[in-house]
C-alpha cells in the first residue's frame, strides 16, 4: 500500500487534466491505496468527483482538514502559493508525490519530504504561454525550467518523450471512462439538420476562430439547415446567427452532447501529436472527426486537415455528409482505439512506474 500525496497550487479547476487526476485517484483508492490531494485553502469542490481526501494549506503552509472561504488570498498570488504549498507538503506523510503542473513541479522539488517525486507532464506548457506580456514571460520562464528539476518525469503521449526540455522514457495515457463516452444505441444516420459541434475555448492556439468562419461560409450557403453547437463557449458565441452556446454540467451531460451532433470539429494548432479529450470523448460516442491532427486521430479513424484553413474546414464538412458510409466505418475504427485509454490500463501503468526500484 502507498501513500500518494497530489499538491496543487491553488484549488481544484474543470480542465480534463482534473479529471485526470480524479479518476486515477478513484482507481488507486480501488487499488488499496491512500490518496490525498493538498489544495489551497480557498477552495472549490472537485468538479471531478474524486474518493481521495482532501487537504489544505493556508497562506503560512500550515495544513487543515477544512476549507476556509474567508482566508485572505495572498498578495503575491502564485509566488505565494507555492511558497506555502512547499511548507505543507513537508507535513504531510507520503510515499509518492505527484506533481501535475509546471507551478508546482518546483515546490516538489523544493519539499524536505522524502517521498519519491514525479512529475506528470499532461502538456507542454511553454507553449500556452503566447502573449508578449511580462506575466506570460515569467510564465513560459517557470514552464520550462519545470522540466529541468531532476524529477521523474511521466508524460501523457509518446510525443513528449523528447520533446524540447523535456526528456523521459515514462508514458501513461490520459484516461476514458468508456461506460460515459458511448455511442447511441441506436444506429446514427444523418439527418436534414446538420449539427456540428466544438468545444469553444478562446484561446488562440485552440483555432475555435477558424470554425467560426467556416461554419459562417456554411450557415450563408445552406441556411437554417446547418447550426453549431459550442460546448464550454463564450456567452457572445450566440450572437452569431446559428451558433449555440452549450454548458454540460457533468461527463454525462458532455457525452450527451457529443452524441447529439452530427460531427466533432478540432482546429488546435499546436502539439498535434498530443492527446486531446475531446477527440477521444468523440471517438467514444462514435461521432466522425474532422481534426487538425491528435492521437490517436488518423486518416483511417477521422478526416485530417491543416492548422488554421477555414476553407478546409468548410470543405471537409461537405465531404463528410456526402460519405455517411465512409464515416461509419471511420468511426468504428476509432471505437476500437479509444479502448486503449481505460481507466484501469492507465492508472496500473502509472502504478507500476511508481513501484519501480521498491
């Protein structure tokens, strides 16, 4: 039995790498082992459920049982959470500590704990970092120093395992739960209403831009028979004629919106080797694809297309709705390689890794 200690700076958040960590600390718990996160102590519920217990650090380091809401945040934000996270994980017991995130990789490092220390790497951050802003250069700065700490390092798809500073021979997939992410029941045919779908992050390098604008070329040609179905996006989404703005509460919600459109589009423009939830949630629900690239999206699971083509887009979409044949057989294909992902393949690995030298 291990003792797995997961710090964050900060408190629980809705990015798939929480979910991530939530369902690995659910399997390990089946598994006969003792979880604990270690959150700041202004704190949300965990959006992804999670068995593991939880505690948390005050602003001097000192560790408690119970959230405090009324806990002055500290005047130098980050900076001082790690502080503070540094000094907390020393009081807390542990076999392994579990970094997940550039800003915490150093506090690990840091603690006098004498836990083994890893570092689970779910992207490379430095390239998050993109704006010409003194913040996003401190930033991009802690990122990549993240990755030179010294410690054991495991990255969530093969392309990061020479990838720039980072340098590993460790590998444990993000994870799917497959009894969420299935298809219908029923067998899909396409319809007279055409639904496409995208999560609707506002970040540049997400490329939501370039399905606006192609989906805008469609809405002009085909009219009320075409609309676009934005999961996670910007309120202001839905002053464009056509576009709806969709807030899944729960994975159930989301699967649930991946079954109701007639394709998944992702126009990310980086790190296209990476592995990108919605792709695989997609792949789970039997939606065809239309994607700039991720694992393990290929031409014989989805349709591949460049970064940042609008006219790409656009064309692809009337490919598919005239190869309804060719897309079910697509979309079987990607059935099968999303088994890869389950939960129970991808928490033994990660445990095994940890066993390693005992």
């Amino acid at each position: 039995m291990m003792k797995i200690l997961i710090p964050l700076v900060g408190t629980f958040g809705r990015s798939g790498g929480f979910r991530v960590l939530s369902h690995l600390a659910n399997y390990w718990i089946k598994q006969g082992h003792e979880v604990c996160f270690l959150s700041y102590i202004v704190a949300e519920d965990p959006y992804f459920p999670t068995d593991a217990e939880i505690l948390y650090y005050d602003n001097k380091g000192d560790v408690s049982s119970a959230k405090n809401l009324y806990q002055r945040r500290p005047m130098f934000g980050m900076f001082t959470l790690r502080f503070s996270l540094r000094k907390a994980m020393d009081k807390v017991e542990a076999d392994i500590i579990l970094a997940n995130h550039c800003f915490s990789a150093l506090p690990v490092m840091q603690s006098s704990n004498n836990a083994r220390k890893f570092y689970y790497v779910q992207a490379y951050e430095p390239e998050y970092y993109y704006n010409k802003t003194v913040k996003d250069l401190i930033y991009k700065r802690i990122s990549k120093n993240s990755y030179k700490l010294g410690l054991e390092t495991i990255v969530n798809a093969e392309m990061y395992r020479n990838y720039k500073e980072i340098k590993t021979d460790k590998v444990v997939f993000p994870g799917l739960d497959l009894g969420v992410f299935k298809p219908d029941v029923e067998e899909r045919h396409f319809g007279e209403k055409v639904v496409l779908g995208t999560i609707g992050r506002v970040e540049a390098y997400k490329g939501t831009a370039y399905i606006i604008k192609a989906f805008k070329q469609l809405r002009a040609e085909w009219g009320d028979k075409i609309e676009l179905h934005v999961a996670f996006g910007d309120h202001a989404l839905a002053d464009v004629e056509g576009i709806k703005v969709i807030y899944p509460e729960n994975d159930a919600e989301l699967a649930k919106y991946y079954r109701s459109i007639t394709m998944y589009i992702c126009a990310g423009t980086v790190q296209l080797e990476a592995i990108h939830y919605p792709v695989i949630e997609s792949m789970g629900c039997k939606i065809p694809i239309i994607t700039t690239g991720y694992y393990p999206a290929s031409d014989e699971n989805a349709w591949i297309i460049p970064p940042k083509d609008s006219a790409a887009i656009r064309n692809t979409v009337v490919k598919v709705l005239n190869s309804e044949v060719i897309a079910k057989v697509k979309c079987e294909s990607a059935y099968l390689n999303v088994k890869e992902f389950s939960w129970d393949a991808v928490g033994d690995k990660m445990l095994n890794y940890f066993r390693e030298r005992d």
